[in-house]
C-alpha cells in the first residue's frame, strides 16, 4: 500500500537517460575518463536488497520503510509509514 504522495515516486523509469547523453560507458562529452582508477572515483551505489522491513526485518527492492505484508497489516504507507487505512474492524490473521 502506497499513499499518493509516494506513488509519484514509484512512477520513476529505471534508465531515463539517452544514449551517449552522459552515459557511463562513453569516453567524450560528460562520460567515464581516460585511464581512470576505479578504485578511486568509486561512489556509493544503490544496492537494490540492503533496505529491510522495520517490522519483520525482510528485505526490501525499493526505498520503503515496511513490506506489503506489514503495510497491509498495518494499513500504513509502505514507504513514508502514514497511516492510510482504517484496519481496527479487518479480521486479519497474524503469521
């Protein structure tokens, strides 16, 4: 469950740049440079599995705070933890 506020954020494509267009793999322009040590220019990836639920600690593929699983159950956001639904009246089992 997401509120939609964050479902602006879900809506991102995953390569939106252009080819040759500051890409990483293009020695002219705004690409990688020549004869570079990679070990020195290395940023800080995105790691797709490092986030974890708060609750039941599963991991996460995308910047969420919760799980669906935990979201539903709590009927909150699963990625700023608002709470979006009412669930006090849901029969819902606890695994």
């Amino acid at each position: 469950m997401v509120c939609s506020k964050c479902e602006k954020k879900l809506s991102k494509v995953i390569v939106p740049d252009k080819w040759k267009e500051g890409a990483s793999n293009v020695t002219e322009g705004g690409g990688r440079k020549v004869n570079e040590n990679k070990l020195l220019s290395k940023k800080q990836r995105w790691q797709p599995y490092a986030s974890r639920c708060k609750t039941c600690k599963a991991t996460l593929h995308q910047d969420a705070l919760y799980c669906q699983g935990c979201a539903y159950q709590k009927g909150i956001c699963a990625m700023c933890g608002k709470q979006i639904l009412d669930t006090s009246n849901y029969k819902q089992s606890a695994k």
